[in-house]
C-alpha cells in the first residue's frame, strides 16, 4: 500500500471468510466488524481502549478493535465471537459462560470470551492469579468476575459438561 | 467514534516513511496507536496523514549488541519485550515492567517506540531507559543522531524528535558487572496513573558490601523522568544496606515541585519518592547480588 489516500482496499479473513472492502482511512476496525460486515457481536463499550468489550483476534493476537484503524488490518486474519461456536453448538468456553453464570447483562461476554480465549491458547491451563491477569483490560460491571473467573477455570480443566446449550436443545439458532 | 478526515500510508520501507514524514508537517507515524487512535478521537491533534509503520521489519526486532546490550526496534511491542529471551537474560527489569502496562490487548499492539515518543509523564518506560543508560537512534531523511534517554525527554508530550524525525530503535547498553536494576511505582488504584515512580540501576563494588555506582531516576515529580544527582552522590560508596540506602535516599526530591491533585499533594509525593527511590534502589541491590539483572516491585 504505497499511496496516501482517505480510503483504501482492506482484504481480510474474517472468521474464515474472506472479504474485500473499500474503508475510510478514519475508520475503527470495530465499525468496519460491525458497520460494514454485520458482525455485530463484538461490542463497543467505551470507545476509548479501556473497557475491552470490542476485543478481538488480529493474526492471533488479543487487541481491542476500537483502538485499531481498519486499513490497518488489511492481509490480517480476524477472529471475532461470531467465530466461536459451531454449528450452532456453543465453544466449551462459552459453555462454561452458560453453565456457571459468568455474565448478568451480557454486554461485556464478547470481549470476555475473547479474552479468555486468547489466554487458553497463549497458557492452556492458567491459574485464577493468570485469568484475572488475562482479562484484566476487560471491564465487567455485573458479575464481579467471580464467575467469569470460574468459568474460565472450569473450562480450561475441559469440566464443562459439554453439554449443548438450552437453547440449541431446542433447536433454536443460537 | 469517527476521527477527523485523515489519510493513511503504510510505506514498504523506513526510507519511504522519512519520505514522507519530511513532506509534510501534518504526517504522523503510526506505530501501535495505543494513544494516537484516542488523541484522534479526541481531536486534540490534527494530523493529516498516518504514517504505518507498525510492520516495517527493520523497526520490529530485539538484536544482541556485539557488546552484550540491546537494540530494541522503536515498533516492538510490550508483548515483545516480555517474551523476549534477550530482554529476559540481560535486562530483566525491562521485560517485567513492560509485563505490567495496562492489560494484554494493549501490550499486543503498544510499541516501546510509542511508549517514549509520546513522552507521557506517566508513561512506564521513560524512567527505566534513563536508569539503564539507554540510547535513542534517531533517523531522517538527512542523516542520523544518538540522543541519550535522559536528553529525549523534553517536557509534557514533548521529546528531542525534530520534524521529519523518527525514532528507529532504542539501544540499551549491556548491564556492568555486579549490576542490577529496581523499579517502584505507587499508584492509589491498580488501574490508576502512578502518582510517583523510580527506577534505579546500582553497580555493587568487588566485595559486594558497598555502593559503586548508581543511577536513581525519579518520573512524575517533574515533567520528565530526571536524575537525582544528590542521591546518587550520597549513595556512591555507601553500605549496601538497608540503612544506609534509607539514609542516602532521605534527601530524595527535596527541592522539587511534583504536581498536585486529587490524587495527592505536592509534598506527599515528594514524601513517597523517597519511599520508592528506597524501594527500588533495595531491590536493584537485591537484583544485583542474585542471579536477575533486575526486579520490580509494586503496581504498573
């Protein structure tokens, strides 16, 4: 990319999807996720790099999208919590979220889940000292992070049941 | 949020970002933008091109010096210097404090480079640069210049980068020999900015019994990191002992006017600066009789 313009080509790979877009120089990667894509799962909380509800995986590194500029992500891979479950089955992270209550409003789960699964791949099994540690740039206002902290545990030991959620029992999309 | 209209260039080297950045006025490199994206936000900058350099090879490595110090790569990230075996092996306390900014997500994107350029009083890595003699290399279109770390810090958001300057690497001599580092930072809440800081650097004497050496550094009681000449003075040839540090570090910002707010008075900041100038000096003595080249202690 060697000319200076106001908006630029951005091919990316978005949840194993590829996608070509043209982007304004001054757009945040988390518009271009949520404004441009659809994706709307991953969260704006703050918008000032704080809070880490837009948190997602750029070429398998944990970032917040709000503090990224989305030319800057052309030829990167994206992984957002869209990617997460499969099939409609939830990740047995997101399982864990379910069966140990790790989230009241929800509106801080997609950074959350981010989070802790950037820390599961990087320390397979962490410590509670590690998990707070990991989702230390992801503020939650409801839960006080014990169970989120539990269900990260729980999880990384692989003691969610695995259970498929109530939801997609009921063969309701999820 | 949407940023004031801007242009974006991701240059294929660091000649062609100098190119540009000696263009025009309004060109401002673009590394992990861990602060820029917010001043942009905000609009307390106006900026008419983003200069990427973020993914500009020669500005990313960590390379052993022939003489056994460092070159850190302005666009290394903390992530980078914590993980780095280098970093690790010869200047510890340089990975540890890069360990503890913010939270992961920002250290997978903020660079080192970053980190000094915005000259942020209470940035982190200021102060441990001085303490370690750290060198900033400097480049432009026209040549290059060494800039010690203790002359690059000019004052709020202020550093020693003329226009059309960049900052490519930053080069941290090897540690002397019985030689170790501390840290101390005092913050009222772990996600709080620190109210005072110090980093220290002490050269221990063959025996091991007495202070050589010293570098105490001293950030947020002025508008950059500073040196404290009369400590270091009263600490060179003193005991290494608790005492005698507490001692030579009783005089430890007087004289100097740290900012007052909400957070703390003048005068308790000039208080807890002895206080962490003792506590990093202690540990850079215990740092330098163990095996690490350096510890830490308290918050970010």
């Amino acid at each position: 990319m060697g000319e200076r313009a106001t908006s630029h080509s951005v091919t990316v790979e978005v949840n194993g999807e590829k996608v070509s877009r043209i982007v304004a120089a001054r757009q945040l990667l988390v518009h271009f996720l949520r404004d441009t894509l659809g994706l709307t799962g991953t969260h704006i909380g703050c918008d000032t790099g704080n809070c880490g509800a837009c948190s997602v995986i750029v070429d398998g590194k944990l970032v917040k999208s709000c503090m990224i500029l989305a030319p800057q992500v052309d030829g990167a891979k994206i992984e957002t919590v869209e990617s997460l479950a499969q099939d409609g089955a939830l990740s047995p992270l997101q399982e864990s979220f379910h069966e140990h209550h790790a989230l009241q409003c929800g509106y801080c789960t997609p950074g959350m889940l981010m989070s802790a699964t950037y820390l599961l791949r990087q320390n397979p099994e962490p410590s509670d000292e590690e998990i707070r540690r990991g989702i230390r740039g992801n503020v939650c206002r409801c839960t006080g992070y014990v169970n989120i902290v539990e269900a990260i545990r729980e999880a990384s030991r692989g003691q969610a049941t695995g259970r498929r959620s109530v939801h997609a029992a009921a063969g309701e999309e999820v | 949020m949407l940023l004031e209209q801007v242009e974006y260039v991701r240059p294929e080297s660091v000649g062609d970002a100098l190119e540009i950045l000696a263009s025009d006025d309004g060109a401002a490199p673009l590394a992990g933008g861990q602060s820029l994206v917010n001043v942009l936000k905000n609009r307390v900058a106006s900026v008419d091109v983003l200069v990427d350099i973020s993914r500009l090879a020669e500005l990313s490595s960590i390379v052993r010096t022939a003489d056994g110090g460092l070159s850190i790569g302005a666009c290394v990230t903390y992530d980078a210097l914590d993980r780095s075996p280098e970093v690790r092996e010869s200047h510890w306390l340089l990975g540890d404090v890069a360990a503890h900014i913010e939270d992961q997500q920002i250290r997978n994107k903020g660079t080192i480079g970053g980190n000094c350029c915005l000259s942020d009083p209470t940035n982190n890595l200021p102060p441990v640069l001085v303490a370690l003699d750290a060198v900033m290399e400097l480049r432009s279109r026209t040549g290059e210049r060494s800039v010690p770390a203790a002359d690059f810090f000019k004052g709020y958001f202020a550093t020693a980068l003329e226009p059309g300057e960049l900052l490519v690497s930053i080069t941290v001599p090897p540690m002397p020999e019985r030689s170790g580092a501390g840290y101390a930072s005092l913050a009222v809440a772990a996600d709080a900015k620190a109210l005072v800081r110090a980093a220290a650097r002490v050269t221990l004497d063959e025996g091991g019994a007495t202070i050589a050496d010293s570098r105490l550094v001293l950030a947020r009681v002025a508008h950059v990191p500073v040196r404290d000449a009369d400590a270091e003075a009263r600490l060179k040839g003193a005991d290494a002992t608790e005492e005698a540090v507490r001692v030579a570090c009783s005089g430890v910002a007087d004289g100097m006017q740290p900012i007052a707010d909400v957070h703390g008075t003048s005068e308790y900041r000039r208080q807890m600066a002895k206080v962490m100038a003792r506590r990093a000096v202690a540990q850079a003595i215990a740092a330098a009789r163990g095996s690490r080249n350096g510890s830490t202690a308290g918050g970010k």
